[in-house]
C-alpha cells in the first residue's frame, strides 16, 4: 500500500508561470510579459515588482517558447567525437571545459556537451540541434585535415568557432629547411587575424613551435633517437606536430629513421604497447615525446617494468602537463599552457561572433617547456 503523504511527495513540483506571478503582483498578464521581456508598456515601479515577485517563485524562461518566438536559446553545444574510455583518464578537455563554463556562466549561458561515436554522428547531432532550435552557437573541437564540419555549420547558418586551427601543408621533405630567426614570443593571445577557415572563426595554438621547444631541448641535450607517439591520425593538430617533427629533424640533418611519429588513440593502453613495441627495436629510441600526459606516465611505467632507468636511459616528455606529471617519479617534463586559458578564448570568441563580430583568427598562448627530472642526456653510444 501507499503510505499517505507517498504520492504527494512523488509529484513533481509545478513550474511557476506568468499566471502565478501575474496574480501574486496584482498585474496583468500581458504587464507581467512585458515587464519580464524588457518591453514598454509597464512602469519602472511594476517592471521592479514584476521581476522581484518572479525571483521569489523562482520563475524562468522557457527555451523552447523563446526558440519558437526567435530569441535565443541560452545555450551553446560542444560535441566529442573520441573514445568514451579516453576522456575519464585525460585532463585536457576537463580543463578545456572549465574555461568555456567560467565564461558561459557569467553570461548565464548553459552548455550542452555531448560525447558521440564518430563524426557522422556529430553532424547529425548539429542538424538536429539546428532543426529544434536547442543551441545559439557550437564550439568545434578536434578539427580533421578533411572536416566536413564547417561547411555544414555554414550551411546551417548556426554560428561556431573552430578550436585548434586547421591542418596545413608542411614543407616539401625534399627541400632545405631555412632557419628561423630566434624571436621572443608573447605571453598573451595573439592578434586576430583573417579567419583560418573562409567560413568559421577559429582560435588555435601553434603546434608546430611548440614541438619545435621540445626539440630544441632533446637535441640540446644530445639525443639523437627521439620517437614521438602522437594521437589519434586524421586529427589536424597531430597532423601539424608530425610535420614539425620531421621539419625539425630535417633542419638538424637528423635520420627520419630514428626521429619519427607513431599514432595512437590517446589511452594509457596504446600508449603503453606503442613504448613496449619502440623499447623492443633493435636501435631504441633514447627520448620519447607523449601527446598527453596519459600516454607519458604510461611510458614511465613501461620503463620502469623493464628496468630502463628515466632519465639515464631514456627521456620522456609529456605534451601537456598535469598533476599526473608533477607526482610521477621522475617528475616529467611537460609543456606548459593555460588550457583554461584557452578554453575561455573559445568561449569569448563565439559569443563576439554571436554579437556580430567578424569572422577571425586568434592564436593562443604558446606553451613553454618545463624541465623536469624526466630528461637528460642520453646514454653513450
């Protein structure tokens, strides 16, 4: 049986609506919408009343009634296309979405997030976001070197902002690499630009420098053999790091042989098979770079299995720094950005687009390389 009071408490307690605060101020029902919608046709006394006798009942807009009457919609969308079993490990998105939420919140803006199986499923997901009017704008995240995305959000008309710039044609291997001239680079944001993409906003980090600092400082140090295990192919950021790598070798005159990239999808799993399969060639790689942090303790613990001492025998660097890095022995070297930082460029930016600003570029805060205990010289030949 049904104790008393049971039912009652399972009832799901009733929305205030525009009746209940219209009866509650003495008004209206049209005053009470045109005091909540900011319109004339109210004095300033009852438009105050209004709102007041609202925030007491807790009352809030309908989003698909302002959808439906072309207001927006409150929200923006952020899809993930990756591996569920990748983002509970990695840090990086966790950071990411902190920054774009501090900047949404202030604006009372929700996000919609939501994690997808490929990038079909992603495009179907924005048609029907579109159709049904849920979100003002999408943030695009892990741009591909072939993504259909920014056509199809152009198409739609629904705003967005790319983050992580496009994949861009690297040198020709067969030509000489020109040095670049050594230069200070800025702490801040960098100036906008003409957009990246002809159709979309986009705010990037320049991958290829910042590969570059992780070479200066393993050459520097004598390494010779150095292995990067990237992400996940088809992405554009890993697409441009294996591009610096093998710039940066060729610029050394060093054997693409021994400097090269292998892909994985992120996970600790791959990224420990990846170092068992490097550690067991015949010349093995002396320093390896690990496109997370993930990957990089993964390797450390590979090493430390089979007795290979880090740093007196093999160096590792993780391309995004975490606690996982700062508590591992050796603490690992790492590079070094404000990914919060980033994630809050992303999030100003589309709401600038959604006010009417230009499409653009912005670059990022490049990462500076912080060493750890995890590097040093490689072992004599």
């Amino acid at each position: 049986m049904t104790a008393p009071g049971e039912a009652a408490r399972r009832k799901p307690a009733r929305r205030p609506t525009i009746k209940d605060i219209a009866r509650r101020a003495g008004v209206s029902e049209s005053a009470v919408s045109f005091a909540l919608n900011d319109r004339p046709g109210v004095s300033q006394d009852t438009r105050a009343r209004v709102r007041r006798v609202a925030e007491e009942l807790g009352w809030q807009a309908n989003s698909a009634a302002r959808a439906l009457s072309g207001e927006r919609a409150g929200a923006m969308g952020l899809v993930l296309a990756r591996p569920a079993q990748t983002l509970g490990v990695e840090s990086f998105f966790l950071q990411l979405v902190s920054g774009i939420q501090e900047v949404l919140s202030a604006r009372q803006i929700a996000l919609l997030f939501q994690v997808v199986e490929d990038l079909d499923t992603e495009c179907a997901l924005y048609r029907r976001w579109w159709a049904e009017r849920r979100v003002d704008g999408v943030l695009v995240v892990d741009p591909r070197t072939a993504d259909p995305r920014p056509e199809l959000l152009a198409a739609l008309g629904l705003p967005a902002v790319v983050v992580g710039g496009p994949a861009t044609p690297g040198p020709d291997p067969s030509e000489p690499a020109a040095a670049e001239p050594a230069a200070a680079e800025p702490a801040a944001a960098e100036p906008a630009a003409a957009p990246a993409h002809p159709l979309l906003s986009t705010v990037w980090a320049d991958d290829a420098k910042a590969m570059a600092r992780v070479l200066d400082h393993l050459y520097g140090l004598g390494h010779r053999r150095i292995v990067h295990i990237a992400g996940l192919p088809g992405l554009a950021h890993t697409a441009r790091r294996i591009q610096s790598l093998r710039t940066e070798a060729d610029r050394r005159g060093l054997d693409r042989r021994q400097v090269h990239s292998v892909t994985t999808d992120y996970s600790d799993a791959e990224g420990a098979e990846a170092t068992r399969r490097l550690l067991d060639a015949a010349r093995p790689p002396t320093a390896i770079v690990y496109d997370n942090d993930v990957m990089a303790v993964a390797g450390a613990s590979v090493a430390a299995e089979r007795g290979i001492p880090v740093p007196g025998a093999l160096s590792i660097v993780a391309w995004d720094d975490s606690a996982l890095c700062r508590v591992t022995h050796p603490r690992l070297t790492a590079l070094v950005r404000d990914t919060p930082g980033f994630g809050r460029l992303a999030a100003q930016e589309l709401l600038a687009v959604l006010d009417g600003g230009p499409l653009r570029t912005v670059q990022g805060e490049l990462p500076h390389l912080e060493a750890r205990e995890s590097t040093g010289t490689p072992p004599p030949r």
